[in-house]
C-alpha cells in the first residue's frame, strides 16, 4: 500500500461480532433461525415509523406529466456532440405503452451527433454492465394469447432501440434499457472508433420520484441556504481548518437540547463533482414518507429485500433537519449506510461546504427513547463508516484532497458517548475532510491535507502536501 493511505485507512480491527461462525448442525441452524424470523418481521412494521422519525404522511401527487425533452443535457467533445435525457415512470409508459419501471427497467434517450470523420460505436454497457436489450425487454411484455401482439411490441421495442455505428456525418438517437434508478442517475456515454475514444458524464435528475430532498427545496426554497451567520468563502487552508474545528460536536434533537450522533464529515462540491461522485458510487436519495414508501418497507421487511431509498429520521443542525440524505442499502431494511448533509455558511474557493454526520446501521431494536419504541442501531464504531466512505469516494474518480479536523472530541471504547437513541459510539474525535473536482482523478492523484489530529500524528509527516 502507498504509504500515503496506510495512516487513513488503518489495519482491520479483529470482529468480536462471530458472525462468520458456523452452526454445527442444521437442527441448531434451524433454532436460530425461526426467532429471527418472527422477530423481523414484527420488527419491520414497526421500523416504518422508527426510520421516517415523526416526518408526517405526504398525501399522494398528480402523476408526473413532464416530457423528457425538456431535461436534455448536452455535452461536445472535438467533431462529437452527444445528448441525454432520463426517463421517468410515467414517460417511459408514455414512450413505450407498457410499465418498463415496474420491471426494473429505465430508458436512457441518447443522441449522438458525429461530424467527424470516422464511425463511432455507442458502448451500451459503459452505460449499464446489465442494461436489457430491445428483444429481452420486450419479451417480459409479451402475450402468449395473442401472436399479433406479440409482433407490434418486439417491433415497437426495436424501433425505439439506440442503433450503433454512428456514420460520419450522422445524428443517430434512440434509447438504452438500463436498470432503474429513482430520483438521480448517472449516465456515462462512451464512443469508440478507430484510435479514438471520447467519454462522457451526465448527472440527471429524474422526476416521479418522491425525493426528501426535493420536498424540502419545494417547501422553503431558501432552506438550503438559511443557516446562522453570513456565508463566508475561505481560500486559505488554516483558516478553512480553525472554522471545520469550531463546528458543533454532534447533532442534536429539535430543541437543540441534546446532543446525538458526531458530525465526522465535512464534504466540500457540489452539483457538479461532489454529487455525482456519490451517486456514481451507489449513493442513493431518500424518499419522503407516504402511503408508497410505507407499503415498501413492509414489502421490504416481509421479503428480505433491499429498499435503496428507505426513509431516513430527520436529526438537527444549524436549528434544522438535514438537508440532504443519502443511503446504501445493504442486505435488508435493518442493514444499510446512510449519511446526513447540511449545507453550512461557508464556502471553500467558492465551492460549497457540507457538515454530514456518517454512521451505519447494523440492525433494529426496541428502545424507550424512540417515539414508535423502535429505532436502528448503529455500529459502535463510527470511524469504521467513516473511513468506508473514503474508501468509497476514492474510486469515484471526482475526489480531489483528503483531510481531518479536530471538533467531534475523542471517545474511548471503554468510555463511549451515545446518540439520541442511546446507541453507543466510540471515536478517535476527528471528522473527515472530502473535497472534490470536477476533473477525474485516479487513486495516486489523490492530494492529503498536512493537517494532524491525532496523537502521534494521524497523517504522517512524509505524505506529500497539496500543490
């Protein structure tokens, strides 16, 4: 390892969890698992109000009418332009008659407009590894009973197919079957021809979808922006970091009155590098709480499926809930990562700074302190997520330099804090500083911060400084 990762990402610590123990027979395996089944399943009914906190219910929306053209983003590299658009729901009924999104399967338009010379070749799984070809798509819509059906959709499937080469001198559109993804998607078009290859990144927002984040926008749209003090843009290092160190220790409750789970990160971007490198690396928005994101949990916790968007308990900072939360969803409904974001006063060389609280969930349990006696529990160690999720950002291509600031405080494992709910946590005291650009960047373009936090010096002294 490169020794400027070895003192962020330290040895793994031995699990005192035992989960990779084996049960010495299967009438034990089975004793062991009818409990958990049961209680699962009564804690997942009770999880849709643990999660959603006291957020109240969101009555049902017109169904979204927007046309997909109206989002068209464009991008020119050399002789080649290329255009996207994502589409939603209700769109890609629009397009084509039947429901793809509740097969799991989301349109991509794409046009490319090629005034060099050469042919280009459309690369569908630079899109999505295991995006649906026209023929497989059409196939889950097809009726045995009737053969002239059958032939009008394979047609009409083929006909809206994106079709590869791309002459020279040709616009060609059409549409790429892709897995879906709800409220935001990153679409990567890749063109090769003959000793060229040209790359492009679209971050879309898709409509349809009932984000949190865009229920709060839509309710206050200066909430993004009201926090205490005037914004203030900082270009010198050391001043950037005194002002990371001075921020709040922890969350709090929505009096202010008693601290929860530590601010650990501090992420710095936007729109334009900090957000699709999340999304990028699976990061998924939250969805608000209604009738359809209740009926998902129960499906989720009946099932044993992942549900990407759960929603997520509003905590406080800056007198308010979180603007922005992202999750990756793990095994179940129990188990995921899941961050909270809010957008400070400040600015660093005028990109915007995000105070974020990281931790991960390992479970549920009943507790008193929980309004709907159920909450999840976070693993203890909150460092762990917190340098998972730079791990994770590293291959997101957009993380630019990496830093740490004192202001969480240390505690010991012997000694640990607790959240709101009671779940212990133990920390070494620092909160990570992620910054990102726009211009991709490889592992060993990754720049350090020569900021030390802990004792004996978190980033050793032979790392090399940013340029």
């Amino acid at each position: 390892m490169n020794n400027k990762w070895r003192s962020v990402f330290p040895s793994p610590k031995p699990s005192s969890h035992g989960l990779n123990q084996r049960f010495p027979n299967n009438k034990m395996l089975l004793a062991n698992t009818m409990p958990h089944m049961f209680r699962n399943l009564f804690a997942s009914i009770f999880m849709v109000f643990a999660i959603t906190g006291c957020t109240a219910l969101i009555p049902r929306a017109d169904a979204d009418k927007a046309d997909f053209k109206s989002r068209i983003q464009t991008k020119q590299a050399g002789n080649v332009q290329v255009s996207t658009s994502v589409l939603s729901a209700s769109e890609s009924r629009a397009v084509y008659g039947v429901a793809l999104a509740k097969k799991g399967i989301q349109p991509v338009w794409v046009e490319v407009k090629n005034s060099d010379d050469k042919n280009y070749w459309l690369m569908f799984r630079g899109m999505d590894p295991y995006f649906f070809p026209a023929s497989e798509a059409a196939e889950a819509f097809l009726l045995s009973d009737s053969s002239g059906r059958q032939s009008k959709i394979e047609q009409h499937f083929q006909k809206q197919a994106f079709r590869n080469p791309i002459p020279p001198g040709a616009t060609t559109s059409g549409f790429v079957l892709t897995n879906l993804d709800e409220g935001a998607k990153m679409v990567q078009v890749d063109l090769v021809a003959d000793d060229e290859h040209k790359s492009f990144s679209f971050l879309a927002f898709v409509p349809g979808f009932r984000a949190d984040f865009y229920r709060a926008r839509k309710k206050n749209p200066h909430r993004q922006h009201a926090s205490s003090g005037e914004v203030k843009n900082y270009t010198d290092d050391e001043a950037l970091r005194t002002a990371l160190d001075a921020l709040p220790c922890c969350v709090t409750d929505k009096k202010g009155m008693r601290n929860g789970d530590p601010l650990n990160l501090i992420i710095i971007g936007g729109v334009d590098d900090a957000y699709p490198a999340l999304i990028r690396r699976g990061w998924r928005l939250t969805e608000q709480t209604w009738s359809g994101s209740i009926a998902k949990i129960v499906r989720s916790g009946l099932s044993g499926d992942r549900y990407p968007y759960a929603p997520i308990s509003p905590l406080f900072l800056y007198g308010r809930p979180q603007d922005l939360a992202l999750q990756k969803a793990r095994d179940n409904i129990h188990r995921r990562n899941h961050l909270r974001l809010w957008k400070s006063p400040m600015r660093y060389h005028g990109k915007q700074v995000w105070v974020g609280q990281i931790s991960r969930d390992i479970g549920s349990r009943f507790t008193i302190h929980s309004p709907y006696l159920i909450t999840h529990k976070i693993a203890p160690d909150v460092d762990e997520a917190r340098v998972g999720l730079i791990e994770d950002l590293a291959y997101s291509q957009n993380l630019a330099l990496i830093g740490f600031v004192k202001g969480v405080g240390s505690a010991p494992k012997e000694t640990p804090r607790h959240n709101l709910t009671k779940d212990p946590y133990y920390t070494d005291g620092a909160r990570a500083v992620l910054i990102f650009d726009v211009n991709p960047k490889s592992l060993a373009e990754i720049e350090f911060l020569p900021w030390e936090v802990r004792p004996g010096g978190f980033i050793e002294q032979t790392i090399r400084k940013k340029k």
